[in-house]
C-alpha cells in the first residue's frame, strides 16, 4: 500500500513538475540512465548508451511536440544529430548512430574486404560475424558441416582473421543462423543494430529496430560515419484476441503478407501493437518480423513485454531484462501515435496460412487451400516438408513439430515426404537433443541438417527430383520465389508454420488439412491430429553446446588478413573509376528486363555464394536469371557490336573493354529480395553507369547509389513500353545533378528520331557526392 501511495505521489509530482527528476520511475529504480550495462556476455567493455537514448528521446520530443510510435522513438533516440535532424516521414533522410553491425559470411567477405580498404584500426561500434550460408545441405548436420569447412576454408580463414584483426566477434561455421544467434545473444529492446542480410529485422522480436542493409552501408557505421536512412513511414498492426489451437505467429505475418503484397510494406516499418502481443511468445514475434522483409518493410517490431523479459533471462542477460522492465514507458509507442496505415487482426479468428507457390504473398487460410490446389493444378504430391531456418527454428517451433510427430509415432506411422529440420543455432540444437525432441522428429524419418542456412537460401544439393520436373515443396522458411530452394523453376514452393508444415509430411498430399481430415494409423484405423504444443522456454534452460565463438585477441598488431592473390574466391578490391563531370551520351541497354527481377535474378545463390569475396568471378552471374523483354529468354542479350546473341555478362564484359558504358532497363520493384550488394557491384564492375526501372525495392536502390550508379525511376511508369531494347539513351541534367530535380531521359531511336522522358531519382546531397566520387567508398577516404 505504502509503495502504491509513493509511486502515484512521485508521478503526480512529476507531471506537475514539481520534482526534479525526468522520470518519476528513475527514483524508483535509480537513474538507471547512468548504468553501465554490457551490450552482451561477449562484448563486456562494451555498453548500451541508455543515457543517450534517453536524452535524445527528451530533446526530439519537446521539438516534434506529439505522441511518437515505437520506432519513431528508438529512431530518433539513436540520431546523430537530434537537435538539428530535419525529420518528416517518407522524405527526410536521417543520419544515425546504430549501436552494432551484424554480418553473415557471404555479405561479411565483401564488406570486410570494403572496411579494409577504408584504413581504420578497428571497427568503431560492436560488430559479429556469422558462419552461416556457405554449408550445403546434403546429406546431414556433421557431415555436410564437415564438408563445408573444407570446401570453404579459405574463406573461413580470411573472415576469422579479418575479424581478429578489426576487433569483431566471430562465430565458427556450426555456431548456427546469424538471426537466431543475434536473438540469443546481442539483440536487446530499444536498440538500433543494422546487418548485412534482408532478414535481420528478426531481431524485432526483442523490440529493436534491426534493419538489413547492403556491405556499404555496414562499412560506414564500422567506420564511425553516420548510417542515413529515409526517414520511415509507420504501418501499425493492431493484434486483438489470442493465439491458440494450430494457429501460430507465423501465421500472422503470413495474413500480413496478403494484405500488403511483396512491396505495400516498402518505405515503412511495421509495428505491432494491442492485446494480441500478450499472446505471443518472444520467438514468435521474431517470426513474425523476420518475414516482414517479404513484404519489403523497413523493419518490423514489437513493444517490450514480459515474454521478451523472459526471453532475456532464460538468455542470461538478467542485468538488460531488469533495465527495459523499468523502462518499458520508452519501449512502447505513445498514447495517441498516429500510424500512416492500420490493420487489424484478431488472432482469436486468425485461421493458419499457407503461402505460394513462387511468391510469399500469396495467402491462402488452410480452409481453402485444398480448392486452390485442386483449382490451379498444383502437383498435389508433397515431395518435400522443411521445417528450422531463420525463420522459424526456435524451441518452441521445434516442441511443437515434436509433438505432432509424437502423435504419429504413437499411432505407428512414418513421414511419407521427405522431412528436414534445421536447428537455428547450436543452443538450439544441443538443448532439443537433451531434452528429447530431435530424437523424435528422427524417429518418424527427419534428417537434422547443419545449423545453417541450407535449403532456404539455395545450398540444397537437392536429389529426388530432376530440373524442371514439376514438384510441390512446403517450407517453414520466409522466401519462396522461382528456383529459391532447389535452383529448379519448375519446384511448387509453399511456406508454412512448422505445425502445419509437419502434419503435411506424414499426408504426403497438398490436399490434406490437419485440422479437419483424418489419416491412417499403422493399424488401418483413422486417427486425427490434436492441435500442437510445446514449450516457449526449456524448463531446463537452454544447453549452450560446444563452444563456436572466437573472440578477438587483446593485441591484434600480429594478426595478418589471410588473402591469397591467386585465389579464385578472394580478391582485394580497387576502387571505381570517379564521375567524369559530364552526361551520359548515347549508352547501349544491355538488357531491357520483363517483369519480375530480383536479387535473385540479378545475382543468384546457391552455387555462386563461393564467389562472394572474389567481384570478377561472381559477376559471371549478373543478371542471368533477368528475362530479357525483346525475346522473353533469360541470359540472351544482342551484341550492338557484333549483332550475335550471347549470356548478359559477356555482352557486358565486351562492352566494358571498348569503354562503352551500360545502361539497364527495369520493371516494378526492381531488385526485391535479399540485401544482395553483389547486385549491385556486379553491374558497376562490369560498366554499367544507370539502372532505370518503373520501381525499386529499397535496399537495392540504396545498395546502386553506394557504388556510384545512378538508380533511376519513370515519372510516368508507362514510360517503360516507349523503350526499344536497341535504343541508344542519354541522361541529361546531371551536371546540375540535385535532389528532388528531375533528370531527362534522351532515346536515340533506329530512325533517327529522339524521344525525351523524364525520370526521377532520391539522391540526397551527401549521396549525390558518393556518385560524383565514384562511390561511397571513395567519397569516405576523399573525406579522411
């Protein structure tokens, strides 16, 4: 009674400002503000800045003068400037100070590789590396796991060098997913963290803002330079009811995705809030903006809750769950935060989902999916089920497919598909072997593979169907566009919750609905499945496994970066040539793409991924999966010089050795996908100087301006049909090159005759300097 009486005096006093103090709660608790608080167990002589974030938080809100959303006020708390920062949603750009980059290693070699010829000592904020996407998936965990190592050791050797010598946490192939290692060990509430992967925003699930950026952009902050970002505008998603029965949180970004589309969550971030949170676990909210990257949000988030303060103490970061529970007024939005769109979902109606084929946006409820399979002439078969990934590997999505294959086991039936699990980290895996779940998940047939991307990323080394066979997949992964998986077009994949994903493995048959439709038992008797459970937390705490961290040595003056310059997967970078002060004059268009393009078209996986340190090499894949609109082929594109058809990098390579400069012609959402800057270096290497598209998705665009090439959009979307693939085209203007001008697309037509477009582009001036530099890179050792 005495402290309820103290607490309601103290805030009377406060909002009356009569007490001195900036926060009734600070007396209760102590200026917690002024805590060192170590930003992880790894990173000890390193802290969160709460005193900063706090008092930028004070200074931004006197001057907007309203209620804030959540990101609104971690953005804002983390700007380099607060007092000066122009901030207005959807047009400024805001310069910030992240609190720490995170890196996977096929993005890492070249953003290392970046960061070196940048000449800084060490890395000025907290930064990880993450062995994750180079081991293919083959034949099981330590075998595949084994295999990698191997196959990859020279790259493993530069990044664990490259790292001790910079100052960076390494962690060993086998360690497990970048994403599910951050969640365990570093991401914390009211954070700002940026890493090199489109699916970072995993980390929302513990209310940080995380958002996925090209190597570049990772340099910069590595290099103690402001990171700038278009100040977002705010999507809020209003969760009511509870999630129960088969319905799962992966179920909720799956309904958001056909609400929104690939590109409705472009330019914002997505922040959930209401009720509904309350029935969420930590994990599950980190599924959830995990796939908001395929929708192509900013980021996604939560507001900081007990499930998350849980989740922080079974991690062993007591000392942070106990600072964000007194600060959990600044881990929430305002009262009264005005969202730019709002949806609603009401969980206790919320049906489960399945999604595909060849798009995340296509949402079906479990209801109706059997009519849709049967309508499109889907391959009813379901050859493969995967469960783990980034997206779905966490203790509890693991109980849960125990449980359902539990039930078949007891009912003395095996998987009938194909059935892999992925651990999302060793923790995962180790604490899921102690207390029993991938005993029986192998027992029904499941195949553990490595803790490591695999399948969902393309390192499927897949063999029971053959290339352009027609086939049905389902996933619990967050990506499923043409070939993603398996490299095979021709591959019906779907993405689904674990739950839903594990009860189909043992139908065998897309037309199958666990909820409602029986199957048979090993006795010739039907049985049904009753709805999943599992724990949210071990009740045993986690088993951390073995030991895959490598910490950087105290004295780093020896340590030499292992680059072989005869390698043929690692090669030191020379910078791009600088603008020439003039227009562009009459540029070929390599190729004129139709429809669909992303990073995946423009530089694909799987195989390649052993090239990503070495530019020359991988840019033998550029845009070879683009569909070229004069012959609706992919990977055949004239030759202006000598009229033959040939593949997109070799037309490109024979351009770039007469010194004509490229162009290339876009469709909508240019560039969706992974945070992929190969897709853009790949084109600046081999002399492309502009990519015109109708529109971009907004890491890529970003990711062309940081090497020095001009990302340009139609005025007039419809623009894009006046362009002939045998045009010649000037862009001019750009010798008055200034934000929100204009520029003038010039078409030199067969006949003779011009054509002027206009066209548009979002370079402010600090990125209009980075093109005249010839990239940010440039621009930033111009600078030091």
């Amino acid at each position: 009674m005495i402290a309820r009486q103290l607490s309601s005096f103290l805030k009377k006093a406060y909002l009356s400002k009569k007490f001195p103090v900036r926060n009734y709660a600070q007396v209760l608790a102590g200026d917690i503000s002024n805590k060192k608080i170590p930003i992880s167990n790894f990173e000890k002589d390193k802290f969160i800045n709460y005193k900063r974030i706090q008092d930028n938080l004070t200074t931004v809100k006197k001057r907007l003068n309203r209620p804030l959303s959540l990101s609104e006020k971690i953005l804002y708390s983390h700007l380099d400037d607060p007092h000066g920062q122009d901030i207005e949603r959807g047009v400024s750009y805001l310069r910030l100070r992240p609190d720490r980059v995170a890196c996977q290693d096929a993005t890492a070699q070249m953003a290392l590789l970046q960061f070196m010829s940048a000449g800084m000592p060490e890395v000025a904020v907290p930064t990880t590396v993450h062995c994750d996407h180079l081991i293919e998936a083959q034949v099981g965990g330590e075998k595949d796991l084994d295999r990698a190592k191997k196959l990859n050791k020279e790259v493993y050797d530069f990044l664990a060098s490259a790292s001790a010598k910079y100052n960076i946490g390494f962690w060993r192939p086998g360690s497990g997913i970048i994403h599910q290692i951050i969640l365990e060990n570093y991401a914390f509430p009211g954070g700002l963290m940026i890493g090199t992967d489109s699916h970072t925003p995993n980390a929302g699930g513990l209310g940080m803002v995380a958002i996925g950026v090209g190597g570049a952009d990772a340099v910069d902050v590595m290099a103690d330079i402001p990171w700038e970002l278009k100040c977002p505008k705010v999507i809020g998603v209003k969760l009511t009811g509870s999630i129960s029965g088969w319905t799962a949180p992966k179920d909720v970004i799956l309904k958001v995705a056909g609400i929104l589309t690939v590109k409705g969550g472009t330019g914002a971030i997505v922040e959930y809030f209401g009720p509904g949170v309350e029935s969420l676990s930590c994990t599950g909210m980190a599924t959830i903006c995990n796939m908001g990257a395929e929708i192509g949000a900013t980021t996604s988030l939560f507001p900081f809750n007990k499930r998350m303060s849980n989740f922080l103490r079974a991690t062993n970061r007591e000392e942070i769950a106990s600072f964000s529970d007194s600060f959990a007024h600044n881990l929430r939005a305002d009262e009264g935060a005005q969202y730019d769109q709002l949806i609603e979902i009401n969980l206790s109606e919320l049906e489960p989902h399945i999604n595909g084929p060849f798009t995340p946006d296509l949402a079906t409820p479990i209801s109706k999916f059997k009519d849709e399979v049967v309508k499109n002439d889907w391959p009813t078969e379901l050859k493969v089920g995967l469960i783990g990934s980034c997206t779905n590997s966490s203790y509890e999505d693991m109980s849960r497919a125990a449980s359902l294959a539990k039930q078949a086991l007891d009912h003395g039936i095996k998987a009938k598909s194909v059935f892999t699990i992925t651990p999302g980290s060793e923790q995962i895996r180790a604490t899921i072997e102690r207390d029993g779940q991938e005993k029986i998940l192998m027992d029904v047939g499941g195949i553990v593979l490595a803790n490591a991307c695999g399948p969902c990323i393309g390192q499927w080394d897949r063999q029971d169907v053959k290339k352009g066979e027609a086939n049905s997949i389902i996933t619990s992964y967050n990506r499923n566009f043409t070939g993603r998986n398996d490299a095979n077009p021709a591959t019906h994949a779907f993405v689904a919750s674990p739950d839903i994903v594990t009860a189909f493995v043992f139908a065998g048959d897309l037309r199958f609905n666990p909820i409602t439709d029986t199957l048979t038992d090993a006795n010739g008797k039907p049985f049904k499945f009753n709805g999943p459970s599992g724990d949210e937390l071990p009740i045993k705490g986690y088993d951390p496994g073995k030991d895959t961290y490598q910490k950087p040595p105290e004295d780093r003056s020896s340590v030499e970066v292992a680059v072989d310059p005869n390698s043929n997967r690692l090669q030191l970078l020379k910078p791009f040539a600088k603008w020439n002060g003039k227009d562009f004059e009459e540029f070929p268009i390599l190729i004129k793409v139709k429809g669909k393009c992303t990073t995946d078209h423009i530089s694909m996986a799987g195989p390649w991924l052993k090239y990503r340190g070495h530019l020359d090499n991988i840019s033998n894949n550029m845009l070879i999966g683009a569909i070229n609109a004069e012959n609706n082929t992919a990977n055949k594109v004239k030759n202006i010089f000598s009229g033959e058809y040939d593949a997109v990098p070799n037309v490109a390579r024979d351009y770039k050795s007469k010194n004509t400069p490229w162009v290339v012609i876009g469709d909508d959402n240019y560039g969706e996908g992974s945070s992929r800057e190969h897709a853009a270096l790949e084109v600046r290497h081999l002399g492309g100087a502009a990519v015109i598209v109708k529109s971009f998705a907004r890491i890529h665009e970003t990711n062309l301006k940081k090497q020095g090439l001009l990302p340009l959009t139609f005025s007039n979307p419809s623009d894009y049909d006046k362009i002939d693939p045998f045009d010649k085209v000037s862009i001019i203007g750009l010798t008055t090159i200034a934000p929100d001008k204009p520029l003038t697309l010039r078409l030199h037509k067969k006949t003779g005759e011009t054509v002027d477009l206009t066209v548009k582009h979002t370079f402010n001036e600090n990125q209009i300097e980075w093109f005249k530099a010839g990239s940010a890179l440039n621009r930033m050792a111009e600078k030091r």
